[in-house]
C-alpha cells in the first residue's frame, strides 16, 4: 500500500517522503570523501530535507 493511500482511508497518520534523488547523490558524496580521507577518523553527518504528510496535508 503506498502512503497516500494509507493517508486517505485513516490507516496510518503520517509519512516520511525523502527525496530519492537527493539522497543517493548525497551518499555517493560522502563515500567518495571519506575515500581521499582514509587516515582522517571523523564522522560525516548530512541533513536531507523530506516532507511529513498527514491526511490533512492531502487538501493542501
């Protein structure tokens, strides 16, 4: 069942939407940076937007 579907008919309150095509180029960026890193210990942290949808945000 897709989420918007869920949504309507009252069987779940809420959706998580990440951006599939944000996410993998995102990733891809940091592999590829820590790769030229090797030595350096550090954690890479990134913030992906993503949209929350309720039943009410289906009207809007």
């Amino acid at each position: 069942m897709r989420p918007l579907e869920g949504l309507s008919e009252g069987l779940i309150t809420a959706s998580l939407c990440h951006p599939l095509d944000k996410m993998p180029a995102e990733l891809v960026d940091v592999m590829l940076r820590l790769i030229d890193r090797r030595d350096a210990h550090s954690i890479e942290q990134r913030i992906v937007p993503f949209d929350i949808l309720t039943p009410e945000s289906l009207w809007t």
